[in-house]
C-alpha cells in the first residue's frame, strides 16, 4: 500500500502530468480498435517502468482484448485496467441492456467531473425534479473516486430535452422512452432526448454507466461516438419488502431505492404491516401503531412515508403501500377492547399468524377504510392498489356468525369473495367513490376459482403460487412474483421449531432470477405488467436486507426492462459483475457473486 | 435481598399513548419453571421487568449467558443498579505481563457495555467492584491451556462485588465475557439508562473442548482486516478460540512474505488486497486479547496456483503446475486450476522460505496448517515433468498417492528445518491420505491432527480416533457455513449447527465451523457466519445433552447481543418472536 502512495506522488509531479496529457493526445486521435488504445499506452507504460523499476512487490495486472473477451495478464506496470477493457473490449458494460446500442467508433476521453454541464429549461414543470436528478449525476460520479484532477480535462455538456414537461407522476402507462446520444466532436456532448422525465431520468442512469473509474490513470473516462434507444419491456418492475416480520430503518430502504433506480426498477412494494407487527403510524388509526409496532423506534411516520415516497419518485420509482387483509392481520387490532364483538381481528390468540378481520364485527371493515384513506393519501397516488388478500384461512371464519348466516346458500369460498367486495367497497369509498384502476390482490384459492368473477371489480393478481392459468384465461391482468424463481428470502430453513423445513428452499441463485420468463411460460404476454421480487423477512433484518436483494434483483431487472432471448454467459456474467461494482461505488452492499479471481478473468470460470 | 433492588417503572396508561406510538405499555414477567419471559401490558405488578433484556437476565437457569457454563450455574433473581462510572477492577496478581493483560480485558469490558444512552446515569452511590485473581503466570493460549474460572457475584448494601478467579488469564477473560452477560441497560423512573447487574450469582465454568474454531477463507475472496477484527470480536463474545486462517488457495495469494515478494506480486488481487506483516501481528494481538489464537493454514500442494508462476523466471523452474489451465475441469476441481509440483526440488527451497517467514509471524511453538485436500491426479498425470520423474512407474493412483506422500514428507521437513524443531503439531485436512487403510502408511500419529470434513454419518473421524490420531472436526453437513448457495448444499441454519455433535473421545481436539469464500467477501461474510457460529460455540464449550428448541431463548437474546456490540449478525425469526418467547 505504501509503494501506491509513492507511485501517485510521481503522478502529481509536472513532468508526469505533461507525459500523460501528451499520451492522451496520441490516444485519442485514434478511434477505431483496443489495440491502438493499448500502443499508446505502452508508451506511458515505458516511463513508469524506468521510474518504479524496483516496486517489485506492488501487484500489477494488464488486460487485453482478445476475440472480444479482455484477458487478464501479469506485468511489472499497468497498461489497461479491466474496468477500461470491461467498456471498449465487447459490449460496453451497461445493466440492464438496453434496447439497441450502436458504437460508431470504441473511444473514450477523460472527463472533469468538477465539469459537468446541463442545459434545459428552467420553465419545465419537472425542473425541479430534473435539478435533484443531475446533483445525483454529479454526486455519482463523485463517488466513483477519481483523482484529485489538477489538469483540465474534457467538459461534459448534457444536453435533455423531454415532450412531456409536465408528467410529474409516474403511472403504468408512463413513457420511459429515451434516446442518447454521446459524441465527441467539436464538444464533448450527451443528447438525450426523453417523452417524459421519467425516460430523461433513466438516460442519465445510462449516461452514468457511460462512465466508468479507470484505476490506471486515476481519472474517470466517458465511452462516447455512442447511440443508445431504450425502453422498458414491462411497465411494472418491483421490489417487494415486508416491513413487519422485521423492522428496516427509513434510510436502509432508501439504500434500497437508490440501487433500483439504477437498474431501471421503478416499483418499491412495501409490504408494511402483517400478523406479527404493525410499523406504519397512520394519522386515523394511530392505535394500530401504537398497539402493533415492535418498538417506538420501529414506526413508519406520515412524514416519513412522504418523505420515501418523493424521494422515490425523484429516481424514477412509484411506492405502493400494502396493508394485507382480511389475513395476515393481528398485531396492534385489538387495542378497541375484549369482548368479543368489539374485536377487530380474531383467531390470533393461540397462533399470531392467524388472525383474521372479524367478519361479525363490521366495525373492523370501517377501520379498513380510515387504513385505505390513509395509505390513498400517503402515497399520493391511487392508480393501483394493493388489497393484499394473502393466505386466508377459511376455518378461522367458520365459527362466526356471519358464516353461520349465510352457510345455508352460501359456501366459504362465496363467503371469501362477499367479504372482499365488502372491502372493496371501502376501498371505493375511501378513493372518493371510484375504484383505483388497478387494485391488486395476491394469487389465493379465491382468485384461482370462479369466484373470482363474483368481485364487483376485475382485479389485477400478483401472482406467486399455483397455475395462473385460469386466472389468465379469465382475462385478469398479472403481476409475476413467482416463488422458487423471484422469492429473495428462500433457502435460509426454517424459523421455527415447529416447522419441518423452509417454506421455500432451496434458495434462488442469480442466475434463475434472470431466466425466469413467466409470460413464456404462461403465455398470455399482453395481460403481464410485469413483476416483482420478495422478501420475506422472517430471517432478515438489517444486517442482510441488501445483501438478500443485491445483485439477485439487478439479474432481475434485466429480465424486466429488456427481456432478453437467450443468455450470453460472457456477456451477462461480465456486465453484471460490473454493474455491482458500480452498486457498491454507491454504497450499496451487494454479495459477491463468485472469488474475485473470476472477475479479473473473464469467462474463465 | 436482591429483590429490594428491583427498580420497576409504573405504567401510566393514558391517551398520550395512542400518540407516540410508543411500546413502552409491554413489560416482561419471568415465569420461573418454564423459564420464559412473557410480555403483558397493563398491569402494574412489582414482579415484572422493563424490558425482555432485563427479564432474560435472570429468567431461567442460565438467563441469558451464552455459552452456557458447564459446572454450575446459580443466578439470583433481583437486579443492581448502578452506573458503569462507579465500576472498579481489583487485580491480585503481581506479575506485570499477567497485570497488563487484565487491565486491557478491563478496558474492553468497559468499552463492550458502554453506551451513549446511559451517559445520564446519575446513580453513583451504588458501586461494583470486579476483582480478578489469576494463578499462573502461563500467557500462552494453546491446547493445554485451563480456560475454566469460577465467578461469584455477591451484592451487601450499595456494594455489589465480582469475584472472578481462573488459573489462567484467559479464563479470567471468559469469566468477564459472562460479567458482561449478567449485565444490561436498565431505564429506571427518573429518566435515566443505567447499567443493571444481576445481583446474587455463582458460577463455575470450563470448556468440553480446547479447540473451538472458526475458518475464514481469504484467498477466493478478500477480507478486510477490520471484517477479521469484527469476527474475532464476535468469537469473544461466543468464547471460540480459534481462528484458523484459509488465507491462500489457487485464486489468489494475499499473504505478503518478506523473502518471497513474489508470491503477493504473482498472486493478490491488487496492492489494497494484501496482509503484511504488521497486519499479521496486529492481528494475533488483538484476538490474544480476546482468547482467541490464530492458527494460519497454507494449503498444499493443491489450491495453490496464482502466486506460484514466477518459478521460471526465477531460473527455479515450475514450483506449481496446472496453473490457470483451461478447460479447468480436466485439471482441477474449481478455477483457477494449481497444484504444487512435487519433483522440482527448488519447490522445498522456496517452501523452507516461506514458512519461516509465516513462523516468524506466529508465537513460538504455534501450530500450522498444512492444507493437504484435495489434491486432483489429472493435472500431476498430465504433466509431462512429472511424467517423466515417474519413468517406468505404472501411473497408477497408489503412484500418485506416494508422490504426494513424498511431497509432504519434504514439505514437513522444509518445516522442521525453518522452525528449528521436529514436535510442532501439522494440522492436515482429511483427504485420500488419512483414509483408515492407508493414513498409517503416511501419516505419523505423532506429528499430525486431523481436521475431518466428512458429513455427520461418516464414520471417519471415530475410524481415526480409534487408530489413534486426534482430530478436529468440522462436520461437513452441518458446519459448512458456505452450503446452501451452490450445487445441491443445502443451507445449516443455526439449530442444525446446534444440534451437531462430535465425537467425546479425549483424541477430539474440538471442531470448526467453515466459512469458505466463492460466494462471500466484506459485504455478506458476517451475516453468513453469525449467529450460526455462536451455535457451534456452545456446542464447542458446553455440549449440552439438550438440543436446540432448549437454547432458543438464550440463543435469541445472544443474536441481539451480538448485533448490539456491532457485529452484523443475521435475523433469526420475526422480531415478534423474540418479544415472546416460546409463543412461536
């Protein structure tokens, strides 16, 4: 370590810093292959070595392109870091890939990150929003550690321009479309050109990726002579967190939106309450949170769900807020009393996983609509909505009163589905008498069966267990988070004592989060919005909640924004392995995907 | 007595409840014959504790000490408040490197349970007072090292006293580790966090086994040295003693040897990727501190590649073989491929160099590992070196296994030569040279310790026991702390790695649990390794008959714990779970 400090004080002496600019110049002249890039570098190479003769302990790696794959080898001094051979060798290392990519000419040029120029328009409804997008550009490149740039280096001019300038809201039929363009002519400029902020927003991501940290000369270079066209192939790509098995702090699953919003994810699905505990404070039924949360520092706040929600929208992700009834409900219900009749949720005394709404208490179905009124007003947005519907057991109802009414005419699972419409007609109540165009429930006996046309409204199914099949074939729109294939919290066993074995081991690699292709599949492509990933965390709690989803929901992404046809191992294993390096340049924590060794050998494990 | 201590809050229900948002109307109430801790609300009751932590202390036979003690263990119910300004350390003993240590113990104890939270304890005419008393001056942590110690806790009036006495100093650490699990922050009805200790205590404790190990793998990928640090810290708190170092293996050398600068240059992943020396030593200090000995394995003569190509141009010729071969799959059984080369003599040269420089970094008389798995007779049977040293040999496998017999014959004795002795203990892993039938042949029982790596069914390490050798085990089914992540593993979560017993015999060293790295580095090896590590702890010191669903609540309360001194220990269950006990 000591030997690298001297050698970047040779870096800051003058005639070094007029050798490499020179370099540059012979370097950039020429725009066509690698192998000019590596000659003019040789040349540089000749200075260190006369001057770091004696470093001999100080670990030196080159890589060279050959037959498009950057092969690592050993030498006295550096030449091309695999960073510099990752972008120029094959396919410059963007995640997800976007749709069609053209590089007229593989170059690069050193850019000043202190330089960095934007031009729109200030008159813009979504200027604001685009000022907090270009801070964290620049903050980005920030944290990419470049050196401390005492030269001038080349300027970037970002230049954006949106149609739509007044789509401040992201909805399913926003358009994410966006076109750059990167040119070095008589500027150094990047034209994007975007329908709406949101399109703008991801260019600049794919802008950043543009950009990489060459550790050689300690500078951040730009890919350029690039044309890139892109958008989404799913107009749904989501993160789900349960928040109530245990507790993440607020700036943990902004950690968590910050490496969306790199990979072009734009749904953060917080499954915030459930049985065992209730975090979120809602400002009409405070008790839930008071009696329901694990610790007066494990709440959710109104301010704080805002605050995730803006913070959210700004990178280009919507928040969709679950509370799960009429299962999955327990913790902090019964603060009204102990009589029977006045209980809100029944059957959770002997097990707290399995308490229900009490269906004699219409009382309960009241609270729902100050929860539904809450969570409508929070997110700020009603476009879709999540009912939950999770996992209801139907001998919990049984012995109620209601049941036992309409027994006679009716059987449990037409008594399952009156009392969903009775929730969704709070739902419609709470959203000023109109239902939200897509109110989402999660995949259960109920939506499998023909009961599900008996629902006053044609709702959208996260799908996660069982054959779709007759839901698709009912014409229902799908969301994908198929378990065994896009669950992150399989394979850790069981919980508890009682149980046998994990619910749904063995965990998922990477790889099957990336193959899985559900539409395939299933058929029925037009009814998939696309899909989510989970976490469950019964075994996960601070700790390892980035761990669990990074890179799995990177691999993920990819499959939902480009849907790709086939995997190239080379090419996906190698821009994958960049794009965490890039999480992690952020301060994302992501696992290791394999010995390091594998990275700085490309295609060689 | 202690009960007279017991300072409880009265719980005000009122509409400013529902406001906050808060939980403080939950308080925990020890049921003694089931020792469990169970929350209710409402109810103000002079027997209930503020909060689980406070409750677990004393609920039960072991409250919440972890690993459990073995000899005996008697906690009394009533809790002493004090403020950690007002605890003292008394030490007996005259000898100044015994004194010295006791003192840096002291001090972590005090940094361990130090809290922002109760820098408003206002209580300070309660007072602790910790003596230690130590036996012998012996300041060497190995094998034979008596880590037991008796602990009393006594409180009259306003004075609480610890009496801890060991016969050696790391006995007297571990008995600090369990003061520190007999006290918790307390909120008391002035407002103030204070410390709270339990009140009455006797404990006597010592060790099943004397080699409680944990193996981190920093060759596939690197590990930070503070991420080590972190480790070590979780070890201490756990009462494991060894750290044993995987630290190179074909992938990559990160090991700097100042004769052999090679062997980095060849072989770490960058210059930010290297342990020197000076990090080395640091190291062995600060888990000395902690009971912990780190034991430093060079695995060969296969695993060993990257680092090992320089042999040619150093005019020595090739030192590994097989090295970055591709397809790997014909000559090694992971990439990057690498295999010692056992007929170049200047191999056992550059070995004598390098471990003399790993012994100079080590204490004297350290054991060392010498890897010795997994060697793959493809990449030798395709060398043509090697080929033509065997001349007319039939290429047979038992050919091959007396090469590498060879090999480790001249690779012991390029140790011998370096250490200046012929009794230091070689630890081998179990491979197709301590197979029953032919470890006699090339294996002296003497000279070498097996650590067997073989599922729970497999007879070996009895087989091996029964033949003499001494083994540590690390059961390859439950203790791989890898598994779950590749191929067809499945994942050990923390009562499975309770549950695994090992053999009793007096020939059993102890055991290990695995951390192999492909798929981890600084961002997940913690998690991956705690709590479940802490499991195979108390397995490792107290071996209890009982099996898991017996050590859930302590084992609850130690996770916390772990994660409260900073180490990244991984969820267990939902957070309702451990709120009430036993209620999942």
């Amino acid at each position: 370590m000591k030997k690298t400090r001297q050698f970047s004080d040779s870096c800051s002496s003058v005639m070094f810093v007029m050798f490499v600019m020179s370099c540059f110049l012979v370097l950039f002249s020429y725009t066509d292959s690698l192998s000019h890039v590596n000659n003019a570098l040789r040349i540089q190479n000749t200075f260190f070595s006369e001057a770091e003769n004696d470093e001999f302990e100080v670990v030196r790696y080159t890589w060279k392109c050959e037959s498009n794959k950057c092969v690592r080898y050993h030498t006295n001094t550096q030449e091309v870091s695999l960073n510099t051979c990752n972008m120029m060798c094959s396919q410059p290392s963007l995640w997800p890939k976007p749709e069609k990519v053209i590089v007229t000419y593989k170059n690069s040029t050193v850019i000043d990150k202190t330089r960095i120029s934007f031009n729109f328009s200030t008159q813009w409804q979504v200027y604001n929003m685009l000022i907090n997008t270009t801070d964290l550009f620049k903050r980005n490149l920030e944290l990419l550690k470049p050196g401390n740039q005492t030269t001038p280096r080349a300027t970037l001019h970002i230049i954006i321009s949106i149609q739509d300038t007044t789509t401040d809201k992201l909805k399913l039929g926003t358009n994410e479309k966006y076109h750059l363009v990167v040119e070095n002519n008589d500027n150094l400029e990047a034209v994007i050109v975007a329908e709406t902020y949101f399109g703008a927003r991801h260019a600049l991501e794919t802008l950043s990726q543009l950009i990489w940290y060459d550790d050689v000369i300690d500078e951040l270079r730009i890919l350029h002579n690039v044309d890139i066209i892109d958008s989404p192939k799913f107009p749904h790509r989501g993160v789900m967190i349960d928040t109530a098995r245990n507790y993440f702090p607020l700036d943990l699953i902004k950690k968590v939106v910050d490496g969306m919003a790199m990979s072009k994810l734009n749904v953060l699905h917080l499954h915030v309450t459930d049985a065992v505990s209730f975090p979120i404070v809602l400002p009409r039924v405070k008790q839930l949170a008071a009696f329901g949360a694990y610790g007066r520092d494990m709440i959710y706040s109104p301010e704080d769900i805002k605050n995730l929600v803006q913070y959210s929208l700004t990178r280009g992700i919507k928040v969709l807020l679950e509370v799960d009834a009429p299962g999955h409900v327990n913790a902090g219900w019964n603060f009204a009393g102990e009589s029977l009749n006045k209980k809100y949720v029944i059957c959770g005394e002997s097990d707290i996983l399995n308490g229900h709404l009490n269906p004699d208490n219409d009382e309960a179905l009241l609270v729902l609509e100050d929860i539904y009124n809450d969570l409508l007003e929070l997110s700020g947005y009603n476009e879709m909505f999540h009912m939950g519907s999770d996992e209801v057991n139907l001998t919990c109802w049984k012995g109620t009163q209601a049941v036992k009414t309409k027994k006679a005419e009716n059987s449990m699972k037409q008594f399952w589905a009156s009392y969903t419409n009775q929730m969704l007609e709070r739902l419609k109540i709470a959203n000023d008498g109109r239902y939200p165009d897509h109110i989402i429930m999660w995949s259960s006996p109920l939506t499998e069966s023909s009961e599900l046309d008996t629902l006053d409204v044609k709702v959208t199914i996260q799908h996660w267990l069982g054959n779709p099949s007759s839901i698709l074939r009912r014409g229902h729109k799908v969301i994908y988070s198929t378990v065994g294939q896009w669950y992150l919290d399989c394979g850790f066993g069981m919980w508890k004592p009682s149980m046998t074995s994990g619910v749904c081991d063995p965990y998922t690699p990477w790889q099957k989060f990336y193959k899985h292709r559900p539409w395939v599949i299933n058929g029925y492509r037009e009814l998939a919005l696309g899909g989510e990933v989970c976490l469950w965390t019964e075994e996960v709690e601070v700790d390892s909640l980035e761990t669990r989803i990074w890179p799995r929901s990177a691999a993920f992404a990819e499959r939902v924004w480009s849907d790709p046809d086939t995997m190239n191992d080379y090419d996906v294993y190698s821009r994958l392995v960049s794009f965490v390096d890039r999480l992690r340049s952020r301060g994302i924590k992501s696992s290791a995907m394999w010995p390091r060794w594998c990275s700085q050998n490309p295609g060689k494990c | 007595m202690g009960k007279a201590y017991l300072v409880l809050m009265v719980i005000l229900l009122c509409s400013k409840l529902y406001e906050s948002a808060s939980n403080s109307l939950w308080r925990w109430k020890c049921n003694q014959s089931a020792g469990a801790c169970t929350r209710v609300s409402g109810d103000v009751d002079a027997t209930l504790y503020p909060s689980l932590e406070t409750c677990r202390l004393v609920c039960g036979t072991a409250g919440g000490l972890w690993p459990q003690p073995t000899v005996g263990t008697v906690l009394s119910d009533g809790l002493f408040q004090f403020s950690l300004s007002s605890l003292k350390f008394e030490f007996a003993s005259e000898d100044n490197d015994v004194t010295t240590y006791l003192k840096e113990i002291a001090d972590l104890f005090n940094k361990t349970l130090s809290s922002i939270s109760a820098s408003n304890c206002s209580n300070t005419d309660n007072t602790v007072t910790i003596s230690i008393v130590v036996l012998t001056n012996n300041m060497d942590l190995n094998w034979k090292t008596d880590e037991g110690y008796n602990l009393e806790i006594l409180t009259a009036g306003k004075e609480n006293s610890v009496k801890i006495s060991a016969n050696t100093i790391f006995g007297a650490r571990h008995a600090l580790e369990t003061v520190s699990q007999l006290i918790e922050l307390f909120s008391n009805n002035n407002g103030e966090v204070c410390h709270v200790i339990v009140d009455e205590a006797k404990i006597s404790d010592a060790p099943n086994y004397n080699h409680r190990g944990l193996l981190l793998d920093t060759a596939r990928n690197f590990l930070s040295i503070s991420s080590i640090k972190k480790h070590v810290d979780g070890m201490a708190h756990s009462k494991l003693n060894v750290l044993h170092w995987h630290i190179t293996d074909s992938q990559s050398f990160p090991l700097e040897l100042p004769t052999l600068p090679n062997m980095t240059k060849y072989g770490a992943y960058s210059d930010s990727k290297i342990y020197h020396p000076t990090d080395i030593a640091e190291l062995i200090s600060y888990a000395k501190l902690r009971g912990v000995r780190i034991i430093i394995e060079i695995d060969a003569p296969s695993h060993a590649g990257n680092g090992w190509q320089w042999g040619p141009d150093a005019g020595l010729g090739d030192l590994s073989v097989c090295i970055n071969q591709q397809p790997w799959r014909s000559f090694c059984i992971q990439p990057p491929c690498g295999q010692l080369n056992p007929v170049n003599s200047n191999l056992y040269k550059v070995l004598k160099d390098l471990y003399s420089d790993v012994i100079n970094m080590l204490p004297k008389g350290e054991v060392f590992h010498m890897g010795g798995d997994e060697v793959y007779i493809p990449c030798w049977n395709s060398t043509p070196e090697i080929i033509a040293y065997l001349g007319d040999k039939p290429r047979t496998t038992e050919t091959f296994l007396d090469l590498w017999s060879d090999y480790q014959a001249q690779a012991l004795e390029a140790f011998d030569s370096a250490v200046g002795n012929t009794n230091t203990p070689i630890i081998l892993w179990t491979s197709h040279l301590t197979e029953v039938s032919v470890i006699e042949k090339y294996l002296s029982k003497t000279r070498y310790v097996i650590q067997t790596w073989v599922p729970a069914a497999d007879t070996l390490p009895q087989n091996l026991l029964d033949l003499g050798y001494q083994i540590i085990a690390s059961t390859k089914d439950t203790w791989y702390l890898d598994h779950g992540f590749w191929g067809n593993t499945v994942y050990h979560n923390w009562r499975v790695v309770y549950n695994n017993k090992i053999p009793t015999a007096s020939g059993t060293l102890g055991g290990e649990v695995c951390m192999w790295a492909e798929l981890v580095d600084d961002s997940s090896v913690e998690s991956r390794v705690w709590p479940r590590a802490a499991a195979a702890a108390e397995r490792l010191w107290s071996n209890l008959k009982t099996n898991a669903d017996q050590a859930e609540r302590r084992f609850y309360r130690h996770r916390e714990r772990l994660v409260s001194r900073g180490i990244n220990a991984e969820a267990l269950t939902p957070r309702w779970c451990y709120q009430n006990e036993g209620e999942c």
